[in-house]
C-alpha cells in the first residue's frame, strides 16, 4: 500500500503545475548555458576555410580498411541499440514490466533494488551476444587483445556498476514518490547532486577497477610534459598511466574528475608513439582541464538531470502511461520498470545534443594544442597514427555521426590543423 506522510513543499503551485514551471525553467537554463558557454567556434572567425578530405591524408586502402571495419561493427551496434529501443519501449507503453516485477516479494524498498536487479541483468543477457559478436571484430582487426574471460569480467563489471547506480537513482525516486506529493522537488536536487559527486568520485572509485594506473616514469618525456603544463598554467603535479595494453592496442589519453580527483591519463599504448605526438596529446589534454570541460559538463549533465526528474515527475502522472503500464504510482515498487525505460529512453534521445556540444569541446581543445605546440605538422601526424591504429570511421554517415561522434572526424580535425597553420602563418602540413 501507498502512503503519504508530510509534504514539505506546502505552498508550492500544484505538482503537475509546479513541475512543468520548474521543467520549463531548468530547461531554459540548460539551453541558454549550454548556448552561451559551448565554443561554436574553435578558430577565429578570419581563419581561412580548409575542406576535410580524407583522400588527402590517407591511402585507398586506409580508407577501405576504415569503412570496412565500420560497417562489420556497425551491425551488432545499431541491433544492440534497437534492442535496447524495443525493451524501453515495451517497458513504458505495456504492462508487461509490472506484470513481471508484481511478482516480487518483500519490503517495498528490497522489491524496488531486485526490480532494477532484474531487468539490468535481462538486458544484459539480450544484448551479450551481440557484444560477444562485436568483440569477434575487435579482434579480427587487431583493436583487442583481451581473452574471453577478462572481456566477460570487464562487461560484469560494467553492468555491476550500471545496476549500483541506477539502484540508487530508482530506490530515491520511490521513496520520495512515497513521501512526498511533490517529489520532483527534491528529486531534481538529489539528481544534480548525484551527477557531481558521481563524476567527482568517479576517477578513484570507478577507474580502478578496470585499469591500474601508475605515475608515468621519470625521464624526458614526464619532464618536458609537466614543463608544458607548468608553461600553459595548469597545475599537474603528474601524468598517470592506465595499463591499457592488457585489453587494447588502441591510442588514447584523458582527463576526468576535477578539483581533487582531476587527473590526466595516458594509455600505455600511447607511450610506444614519438614523444613529440605524445606531448601533442597532452597538450590537448591540458586543454580540457585548462577550460574545466569536466567540471562544466558536470554542472550541465547535472542540471540535465534535474530537468529529467521533473520530466520524470510529469510523464509518469498523465493518466495514459499509467493505464498503459498498470502503474497507479511511482510510489509502486512494480513501477520499476516504467522509470528504468524512462531513463533508458533519456538517455537515448540526448545522446545526439550530448555530442554536438562535446565535439565543439574537443576542437577547442584541438585548437589549445596547436596554440600551445605551435607545431601543426606533428598535430597532422598524431591524428592519422591514431586513426590508422584506432581504426576510426573517415566517414561516418550522418546518423552515425549524430549518435555517436563526441570527437570531429579525423579529416576535421586535421582540416582544423591547416586552416589554424594558414592563419598563424605556418607551413602548412
């Protein structure tokens, strides 16, 4: 049975009301911000225009090995996303998940962390094939070089942490839902928090599990890149490296957390390269953590997430979803499944604006690293080595563009590196 205690937002506009002001405030202030504050332009407005052409910088059969591992892995990638669509879909618009779920007993509190338990793991057993099917390809091209065993702890894992959170994030909605007539209030705050401390902790929580993470060994090359970051005026007392090779051959560096937790990583892999590309590399780091692009993603996902819980508040209130679902409540444990389809659906449907900014973060960072080098040949260089040995996608479609690129391609990228050279007055690469 549902009950309601006190309801600490007496006073306030009616909830369906109340919410949809406060879904049309926080949504404005996350389009004006995001706006506002996104790098639409990452070289100056008179920096001349250079056309992206892979043709220029890669050989025929380059490219055909690019488009032909795009389109191997494209298949089990567009099935696991359609998968992850039709169980959403059945989640939100059938009775089917409270159907399933009612049949769980227990504490109301122990029947909502076995509900999101249960249909974590139903979609994780769906969609492992599939995985299994992509990492065939991964190995076939020479990207992994893990074994059975150490793929399927690192997918456990994954789906361990998905389920940890999500748990927490289902088990507060419930029981404010059983609180509070207004629970959106103190959802969206929960949300945010919960989208700051993640993304704070996540660095020396989550990271280690999957990678052991060593500080880069004394040498030239940890001297000459803290010497850069001490001349580019961000504090980096070192640069730690993940031991990556054990499950990639794949180049890769990044920055994550902030405050305290910041820190810059490079693959193991990366340090196999010439250390002037490394050094082109951490430049482009230090240019994420020079703007605090993880601090302002952050604060962005988290009012994101703040907007979705009064979201979360109005759909699942209209009178159709809960006939749809048989979900008199989100105060009913069996409404598990409706809010995890709900999120999965969210999470879906803002990927494409989630990259749009991200990719016009990156060329900022791209442009920092040139500034900062001054040296776009190497820049050039780097590029094609990790899109030859990454195997990038040259050119991506548009829908795959849309819903998966957070980077520019590799021709932009490069095209960027020429305009930025026309307009410095540098040689062009």
């Amino acid at each position: 049975m549902t009950r309601t205690v006190t309801d600490t937002s007496a006073g306030a506009p009616a909830g369906p009301r109340g919410a949809g002001w406060a879904l049309v405030a926080l949504g404005a202030l996350t389009v004006a911000v995001v706006a506002f504050t996104t790098p639409w332009r990452a070289l100056p407005a008179d920096a001349p225009p250079v056309a992206p052409d892979p043709a220029r910088d890669f050989t025929a059969a380059q490219i055909a090995r690019s488009e032909a591992f795009d389109a191997v892995t494209s298949v089990p990638g567009y099935l696991s996303l359609g998968l992850t669509l039709v169980v959403a879909g059945l989640l939100i618009a059938t009775p089917l998940g409270a159907r399933l779920l009612g049949r769980l007993r227990g504490p109301w509190w122990l029947r909502v962390l076995l509900g999101v338990l249960a249909v974590t793991v139903a979609v994780a057993i769906l969609r492992w094939p599939l995985g299994m099917w992509s990492e065939t390809y991964l190995r076939e091209y020479g990207l992994s070089t893990q074994t059975w065993p150490s793929w399927a702890a690192d997918r456990a894992k994954n789906i361990g942490i998905g389920a940890v959170l999500t748990g927490i994030m289902v088990l507060a909605v419930v029981a404010l839902a059983r609180r509070y007539r207004r629970w959106w209030i103190p959802a969206a705050v929960g949300a945010f928090a919960l989208t700051v401390v993640t993304s704070f902790a996540y660095p020396v929580v989550v990271e280690p599990l999957f990678n052991d993470f060593t500080p880069m060994p004394a040498g030239r090359l940890r001297t000459d890149l803290l010497a850069m970051a001490a001349r580019d005026g961000v504090p980096v007392e070192n640069v730690l490296v993940a031991d990556a090779s054990r499950r990639t051959t794949a180049l890769n560096a990044y920055v994550s957390g902030f405050g305290a937790t910041r820190r810059i990583v490079v693959y193991d892999t990366l340090l196999r390269v010439p250390a002037d590309q490394v050094e082109l590399v951490v430049a482009h780091e230090l240019g994420h953590a020079k703007a605090g692009d993880v601090l302002y993603g952050t604060l962005v996902g988290a009012l994101g997430t703040a907007f979705g819980a009064c979201l979360l508040y109005l759909v699942t209130s209209a009178g159709p979803v809960r006939r749809r679902t048989g979900v008199a409540s989100v105060a009913d444990p069996r409404a598990v499944g409706l809010i995890m389809g709900l999120l999965t659906l969210a999470g879906v449907l803002s990927g494409p604006a989630q990259n749009l900014v991200s990719r016009h973060i990156e060329a900022r960072a791209d442009a920092h690293a040139l500034d900062l080098t001054r040296n776009p040949a190497v820049f050039v260089s780097m590029q094609k080595r990790l899109a030859i040995t990454n195997i990038s996608d040259l050119s991506p479609d548009v829908v795959e563009y849309l819903l998966y690129a957070s980077h520019p391609t590799t021709p932009q990228r490069i095209a960027m590196a020429r305009s930025w050279a026309l307009l410095n007055g540098v040689p062009q690469p």
